[in-house]
C-alpha cells in the first residue's frame, strides 16, 4: 500500500503477520456489534434507548478500529489509535458501570459486565490492539 | 435446528481450529487439503442455513431476525476470512482462519440456544 511518509522513516504495517489475525478479530466484533444494534434499533429501540444508543457507539468503534488496523483510509494509525483507545475507555466506563448498578442498562451491550457476554473478549481487545500499536510504530 | 448436523457443525469447526494451530505451529500455509476440508464445513453450513429457513417458512422455525441472522451470518465468516487469509504468506495470516472458525463454532452454539429459548 503506497504511503507518503513511506521514504521517510522505516514504516511498519499494523495489517501484516499477526496484525491481520487481529484485524479479523475486530472485524468479528464490527459485525456482532452491528447486528446486534442494528436488530436492537430496528425491533425494539424505545425500551432501552441508552442500552441500544450504546450499542450502536459501540459497533461504530468497532468498524473504525477494524478499518484503522487493515490500513484503509489516509491516516489509519491515528485513526486506529483513536478508535482502540476510544474502546478502551468505552469498556472500562462502562463495565464499572455496570458492574455497579446493573440496572442502569436494561438490555446488554457488548461491554456491559466489561464483555462478560463475549467470554471477556472485549476487555482484552483494546489492550492487544494498543500492544501492537506500540510494537509497529514508525521508527524514525 | 437440526440436532446431528448442529453438533458435528461445532465440533468440526473447532476440531479445523485445532489443525489450524498446528499450521501456525509448523508456519504452514494452508493448503489444498485444509481449504478442502473448510468447503466441507461450509457445505454443511449452507445445509443448516437451507434447513433452517425452509423451517422458518414453513413455520416450525423460530421466525426472529436475530436467527435468520446467524444463519446468514455463520455463511459468510468463513469465506472472507479465507480470502483475508490468504492475501499473505505468514503465521498471523493462517492464524485469521482459527478466528473464523472459533466464529462459525459460536455463531451455531448461539443458533442451537435460540433455538432452546424460543
């Protein structure tokens, strides 16, 4: 994939080697999260509009960290960045949340109880995803 | 759904995952063998998908979106993680396909509970 700075510093591909086992794990997440809000919004969204509003949060992050990491767009690793880190802060916020008044939420998101639903999958996500953020970075 | 089929649906998925750890192991891309046996798992999820919207037409099915959705959704996971595999030669390549497969193995157990629950 061309890139501007390509002659400048020694880039590394956040979408190669065990990049793209990580991109296809975001991908599963893009497109769980967007069924999910898309079938909660279609069928149901006045029971719990925040529970659902966050899910669709949720999907959007997904899809913008998913892109970010297979290196689609002009800035992918800002991009990446901001969405894993977005995600980050989105599971733990929520996950305490949760965890502290479960009624808060009356429907489940994919990062209510930090992701119990997904076997935890969502907590450990962001922190793989800045790990290899950090291990790719352009050395200059 | 359709019991039998289900459970060998789960149990091959992961049993392909298995094989595809040792793939990753030996760093070996997958070959006309293991792209044979994923047509296989395929073949038996389009089965599943034909099965089980024939049942929601003919109504013994459970008629929700979220189960016509994972039908359709257990379909595709496993061809575009293929592709997406495919595209280079490297162990986190190969590793995308136990992903996929660890996906097809959920998205059945998540059809075989709706199915339970409705």
């Amino acid at each position: 994939m061309p890139t501007p700075d390509a002659g400048v510093a020694p880039r590394r591909s956040t979408a190669t080697g065990i990049g793209r086992a990580l991109v296809a794990t975001y991908a599963v997440f893009a497109l769980a999260a967007s069924a999910r809000s898309a079938v909660q919004l279609l069928t149901k969204a006045s029971e719990a509009p925040l529970a659902y509003a966050l899910s669709a949060v949720a999907a959007v992050v997904y899809i913008l960290a998913t892109l970010g990491l297979a290196e689609v767009g002009p800035r992918p690793r800002a991009l990446a960045w901001g969405a894993v880190g977005f995600e980050l802060v989105g599971v733990l916020t929520v996950g305490t949340l949760t965890v502290l008044d479960p009624e808060l939420f009356p429907d489940a998101t994919v990062w209510s109880a930090y992701g119990q639903g997904y076997g935890y999958l969502p907590l450990v996500l962001p922190f793989l995803g800045i790990a290899w953020l950090l291990r790719t970075r352009p050395r200059g | 759904v359709i019991d039998p089929l289900q459970t060998i649906l789960i149990v091959a998925a992961l049993v392909l995952a298995l094989v595809t750890g040792v793939y990753v192991a030996l760093d070996r891309s997958p070959d006309r063998v293991l792209i044979a046996l994923l047509a296989l798992l395929e073949a038996g999820l389009v089965v599943q998908a034909v099965v089980g919207i024939a049942q929601v037409v003919d109504g013994s099915g459970d008629p929700t979106i979220t189960f016509v959705g994972y039908l359709l959704a257990a379909l595709v996971v496993l061809p575009l993680g293929l592709l997406w595999s495919l595209g280079e030669h490297s162990r986190g390549a190969t590793a995308v396909l136990i992903v996929a497969l660890v996906t097809v193995a959920f998205l059945v157990l998540r059809l075989v509970q709706i199915h339970a629950d409705a």
